[in-house]
C-alpha cells in the first residue's frame, strides 16, 4: 500500500477516561502489559506496507512523543517518508467545538502535510482502536467500487462504534444513512476510512471555511448522494477504548486465549517500544493464574484474573483479583485488591484493602502511594 | 576520527565442550538466563564502558550470531562513527585462512583496527557471564603505564591449573604467566581480558605471525613472549560475579545462579543488561499453573508446575505437565503430564506427553555423554521426544526418539 497515506488522529476522544489521561494522550495509554494502544492502528498501518505516516496530536503528548521516538521500532524511521508526529498548531480563529477539536480542525491544521505525500490515497484512522489487520483488501474494495470514502465497519456484537457512529448500509454496500441505531448488530463505525487524497484536501477546506466540524456529519452524512461512500465490513476483533470501563472489558478479555492469539499470535506483529527488563521473576509464595504477566515483574503474593505490566511487584501474602497493574505499580505485603486499575509508579503500602467491583472498577492515578 | 580504546570480541569459538548446544551456533550466542545470550553480557559491559567501536570475530557458525547482532542497535552500538562490526575470516590476494589462533584472528583484522587509529585495544572472548567496567580498567592500565594489562579474578586454587595464572608484585606487574600450569603458584587466574597499547600489540603481532611454532595464542605465545622480551604487563585484579560459561555444567550452573544467588545482579538499574527482544506479548498463566523460583518471560503459555526453573520466549508448558530445575529454552512445547527434571532443553524442541526426562536416571544408558556431567540432562534443538518416553540422567539428545510402540 505504498500508494496509500496513513493519518492516525492520537488525541481526539479523551474525555471519559478521567485520571488515567491526565497525564497522556488517550492514544498512549498503556494497554496489554508492554503495549501503548496506539501500538494497534501504527503496527497494523506498517503490516499493510504504508510508510507515510502522519500523527495528529492535541494536548498531552508528551508520553506519546516518549513512546515514538523517531519510529524505529515500528520501522518508521526511513529516509523515504516515515512517521511524523505533527503536533497542534492553534491560531487565534481556530474554533473549539463541545466535544473538544475534531478530526476536521486536526485534519486543516496538517493540510501542508497532506499535500506534501504523494500518495493518491489517504488513510484515516482513530488512535484508540485495537485491531490487529491489514488494509490491502480495503484498499481493494476501495478501488473496485469506484469508491471516494470507503468507511470500515464491525458488525461485531461487543464492539462499540467509534465517535463517527453506526451506518446504515444498503445491499451493494453503499452507506445509505449515518444511522443512531447503535443496537448490537448495527454496523459500527469502526473509525477508519480510506479517502481520495485530493477530495480530503477540498473537503476539509470547504467545511472548515463554513465552520462544520463534525467529520461523520458533514463530511460523511452531507455527501451521501453526491459522493460514493462505501462500506467494508471488518469481521475480526475490534474494540474501541473510550472510557473506563471499555478499557477494563478489554483488558479483562485478554485473558481469553483466543483475544490474545488474535492480536498477538499472528505473524503480523504488533510492533512496540522496547525496553530492555529481566524476565519476570516468580519467588517461591508466588501463586499466579489466570493472568497476563509482563517482563521485570516480581511476584510472591498470589495473583489471579489480571494484566500485570512490566516491573510490577507484588509481594508476599498480598491477593490481587481482577486487576490491571501497570508499570513499575507495587503492592508491598498483605494487601487486598480487587477490580483495580493501577496506574504507572503507584504504590500500595502494606496490609491495605482495595475491593470494588469489575462492573465499577477503582483507579489510582500515577505516581499515588497508598 | 581516531578512538582511544575499540574492542575486538573474540566469539568464533565452536564451544565445543557444549555439545549439542553449538550444534547450530557459535558459543556466544547460546541461550541464557530465558531472554539472553551469552554474547549480551559482554557487548552490553562495552555499552556501559562507553566503549563505542566493537569487532566481533567469528568463524564458526556465524550465522545467528550476524543476525542476532544486526546493526548493533540493541546495546547501543548503532553509531555514526565506529559501531559493531561482524568480522569473518576474508580471502586475501594470495591466499586465505581460517583464524588459526586468538592472536591469529586480531592479526588478520589489523587493517579493520587501523581505521579506527586508536590508542588502544581491548581484546574480549564472548565465553563469559560477568558485569564489569572497562573504563576502570582503561584507567589503570594508563595509570601504570603498561604494554599490557590483564585482567584477573582469584580462584579457588584447585581449579587454578584450568586458567592461565598470573604471579604479580607488590606493583601489580606480572612476573610471571602460566598458561595452565599443572601445580599453579598463584590463584590469580587470567580472564582472557586483554589491554593493549596498539602500536605495541602491532609489533607483537607481526613478530608472533612470524614465529612458525607459534600456535598464534595470546595466553600460550604472545603474553609469554611479551614477558620474555622485558614488556611492562600489569594484571588488573577483578571481584564480582564471573563465570565461564564453556561447559554443560557450568552453563547450567550460572543459570541457576540467577535463581539462587542473584549475584549478577540483573536488577541494576545503572548497567541493565541489553539484549535483542524478540518482541512478544507478556505471558500467559493460565488457570492450572502454579510458577515458583523461576523466571518466565515474553510469549510464554504456562498451565503447568514449574519450580525453580528458567523459561525462555514462546515455551508452551501444558496442564499437568511438571518442569523443575531446568532450563527451557526459546519455542519448547512441554505435553501434558511430561516432567522434566534438572535438564537444558534448546530451542523448538517437543516433549510430548508423558515423557519423562531426567526423572528415571537410569534410563536411556545410550544416550549417557561425557558432555552432560552433574545429572543434568541435554536435549538437542528442533527436536520431538515422543509421547512416554523416558530420558535418563547424564544424557544427552541430539536426534528425535520416538513414542516406544
């Protein structure tokens, strides 16, 4: 897919995830013990063989920029194109819709890069998707249908659209409608489309000097007659990560083998930064099941139903259920934890009892100590 | 530019003594402690020692060690100027030949060291697990103003004679080397880690090629000549976790080292070991297994019993299966119900179910080897121990056996 330009918008839906994107872009957030979500849409973007990547960024990315760097371990980092990390550029007329700046506005503001690739094509995609894919076949059907968009969509029952909605899609796969019928078998917007490059560049000019911002509504839901907007279905695992609690679903359905060989059991790799850590180290109390353990970690307190990210540390006659551990987290002795979300560096002191529910999971911000 | 100090890494050795291990690569690259290799331990001491420009030498089965050590990227030696280098054996105008010696090997490479016009040169063998300082002893050796330095670690006496032994003054100067000595007179044993003053080493380099009985040795020709012809040799006394890695035994041993002393001391947060990840997901414990004493790393899938062992990427160790003091390397597939029992399985092997290796030790007398001493058990790589099968211990495995009919 040389012919095909990459876009991943890395900040643009991040209202619901409270604490844990304080500190970062919902992009960077950590998700599967070593990976940042942006891992998913970046790695499957590269296993499709495009190599122009843009990367819009809104506020707090810093983590992101830390997690990038220059692209290498992506294979990124190239002569020819590569990845570019494109950071807001806001002028005094720039108008912030009630949602917070949206694709169309991050979209005018990257314009000069658009134009600059000279790919005839233009990937879109949202920053918060896991899916492991490619997009070959896409572009395909994109090509075949004589298509101007060609939306990607999941029928899937326990996916939730992305912020561009659900569609309504006729039988010669023509989007009919942007549909509210957000019922489980409706087709959710899986919030990736495929675009001419030229058109985007009109498109975008022309809505932004009319002050419409809404990509599903005026770029998608306007020109329904008037341009050809097609639907391709994507039937493998896609989950959007926009709240709490999608996020908690997620991770607790790693620990499914089928959810892990899908995503990572495939030769198409999830690509990730490296950090050199010792293997995980069990001590001789260590009672583990059940669970997704990353690299560095020490273990000698029992732990079961959970995602424990490197360099966690969970010491003797502490239990952990049902929780996600990230980075550096630590639980010194005795302490009880159940449905918790640890963000990175937190510590919890001995002897101390964290019990919620997984419906209604606890999160303790970074660097807290307990 | 010119560089003060390169390393030249001396890694083309078969290992011999490893058996089956170095079947398919050169010692250097053979698995250890679940997500290394041998050769990591050193590149990554050159890494911290600000050591910027590494030679690798290889000859015997390069293959993985080239691929393994690509740009150098992983240990930071990806660099602009200098970097790591992969340097085999090359054809001349008239004639080409294989490294016939340590010495023989940094010889052939002169013009490769030329191009770097340094002051100095570190000569390194890729045999060894230890963590240690480079620039120190740079230091010390400038410090003294020494042809040579060496670097040595006291030994216990008995084992003396298996190492080329250093007698030293008051000074720190060599009096006197052995290469192993039957009755050693000291327990300062060489760790076959060289300084050298370039433009004195170059000299000494022609001189031993010249030399038509010499077997082209640093330890046996040319530190022994050095001495004889009245050069300053200074040894550098080293404390720390060192550890020869060149047998069955001792691999197995510095493995479990890990587990037991920790005296590496991996978990340092200022000389972290590098090494080249396989990039795979965290592993799996799934709902069976019960991990103690043991390191697991990225891809595994565990349901079974492991006690104090050391699990390398991508092992699959099913329900019921037991694996205790062993070292399980990359891509192992463990059955059902097998044991494994104080044994080094290489990579891509399959235990199939029930087997049983090292449990029964008297079993399999023909596979009994001098290679695999102190009961430990050794199974080849890529391949399949069938279903019920009994490995005794001493053994070693280098071809599949099959499911007893």
């Amino acid at each position: 897919m040389l012919n095909t330009m990459g876009i991943i918008f890395a900040g643009n839906e991040e209202l619901r995830m409270g604490e844990l994107t304080r500190a970062r872009s919902l992009a960077a957030m950590p998700v599967a013990g070593r990976y940042r979500l942006i891992d998913f849409i970046l790695s499957s973007m590269v296993n499709s063989g495009i190599t122009n990547i843009g990367l819009t960024t809104k506020f707090n990315f810093q983590s992101l920029l830390d997690h990038l760097g220059g692209g290498t371990e992506w294979d990124l980092s190239r002569k020819k194109y590569g990845l570019f990390i494109l950071p807001p550029f806001y002028k005094s007329e720039n108008r912030i819709t009630e949602s917070g700046e949206s694709k169309i506005q991050s979209l005018y503001n990257v314009l000069h890069y658009i134009r600059r690739g000279k790919q005839d094509y233009c990937m879109l995609a949202e920053g918060n998707a896991v899916i492991n894919t490619t997009f070959d076949e896409m572009l395909d059907f994109h090509r075949e249908n004589h298509s101007d968009i060609t939306v990607m969509y999941s029928k899937n029952a326990d996916a939730t659209a992305s912020q561009d909605g659900c569609f309504d899609v006729a039988a010669d796969n023509r989007i009919k409608d942007i549909s509210p019928n957000n019922t489980q078998n409706a087709a959710k917007s899986v919030g990736f489309c495929i675009i001419d490059t030229d058109l985007l560049i009109t498109l975008v000019e022309s809505c932004y000097a009319r002050g419409e911002y809404d990509f599903s509504k005026d770029i998608i839901g306007k020109n329904l007659t008037k341009l050809r907007i097609f639907g391709y279905e994507f039937n493998g695992y896609y989950r959007h990560i926009y709240d709490i609690q999608s996020y908690y679903r997620f991770s607790m359905e790693l620990l499914n083998r089928d959810v892990r060989d899908t995503l990572f059991e495939n030769e198409k790799k999830i690509y990730t930064k490296i950090k050199d850590m010792v293997p995980a180290r069990y001590q001789s109390n260590a009672k583990v099941s059940n669970s997704f353990i990353a690299d560095g970690c020490i273990i000698d307190g029992e732990v079961n139903n959970s995602v424990l990210f490197r360099a966690v540390e969970v010491r003797k006659g502490s239990k952990i259920n049902n929780c996600i551990i990230m980075q550096n987290g630590k639980v010194l002795e005795n302490s009880v934890l159940n449905a918790v979300i640890m963000d990175k560096n937190v510590v919890i002191g001995s002897g101390k009892t964290l019990v919620s529910e997984p419906t209604f999971p606890i999160v303790i911000g970074k660097n807290r100590v307990i | 530019m010119a560089k003060e100090c390169i390393a030249m890494l001396l890694a083309g050795g078969q290992g011999s003594r490893l058996g089956v291990l170095t079947k398919g690569v050169a010692k250097p690259a053979v698995q250890f402690g679940a997500k290394y290799r041998i050769i990591d331990f050193v590149l990554t001491n050159c890494a911290h020692s600000g050591i910027d420009t590494v030679g690798v030498l290889t000859q015997y089965k390069p293959l993985l060690l080239n691929t393994y050590i690509g740009s150098g990227k992983s240990w930071d030696l990806d660099r602009l100027n200098g970097g790591v280098y992969v340097l085999p054996p090359y054809m001349q105008e008239t004639s080409g030949e294989w490294y016939k010696g340590t010495a023989n090997a940094i010889y052939q490479n002169m013009e490769f060291i030329e191009q770097f016009d340094p002051e100095y040169v570190l000569v390194l063998s890729g045999d060894h697990i230890y963590k240690m300082n480079y620039a120190k002893m740079l230091d010390y050796h400038i410090d003294k103003n020494a042809d040579v330095t060496i670097a040595y670690i006291n030994v216990p006496i008995k084992e003396a004679s298996r190492f080329g032994i250093l007698q030293i003054d008051g000074e720190g100067k060599i009096i006197e080397f052995n290469e192993k000595p039957k009755v050693p007179k000291s327990d300062c044993a060489s760790m076959g880690i060289y300084i050298f003053n370039w433009r004195e080493l170059r000299k000494q380099l022609i001189r031993d090629e010249a030399d038509q009985s010499s077997s082209n040795d640093f330890g046996k020709n040319v530190i022994p000549s050095m001495l004889g012809q009245g050069k300053a040799l200074y040894g550098y006394g080293f404390s720390g976790y060192w550890k020869d890695v060149g047998t069955v035994e001792s691999l197995y041993d510095a493995n479990m080292d890990l587990l037991d002393s920790g005296e590496i001391g991996l978990y340092d947060a200022d000389w972290q070991i590098f090494s080249r990840s396989p990039l795979r997901p965290p592993h799996f414990l799934d709902r069976n297994a019960s991990v103690t004493d043991s390191y697991v790393t990225e891809g595994c899938y565990i349901d079974g019993k492991v006690a104090h062992s050391i699990i390398s990427d991508g092992v699959v160790i099913a329900k019921n299966a037991a694996v205790k003091d062993s070292i399980i390397m990359t891509d192992c597939k463990i059955g059902e119900n097998a044991v494994v029992n104080k044994a080094i399985i290489a990579s891509g092997t399959v235990i199939a179910r029930g087997a049983t290796i090292g449990t029964n030790c008297d079993a399999t007398p023909q596979y009994r080897s001098n290679y695999c001493t102190g009961g430990i058990t050794l199974i080849g790589e890529n391949l399949t121990i069938g279903e019920g099968v009994e490995v005794g211990c001493n053994c070693m495995v280098t071809s599949d056996i099959k499911e007893e009919k």
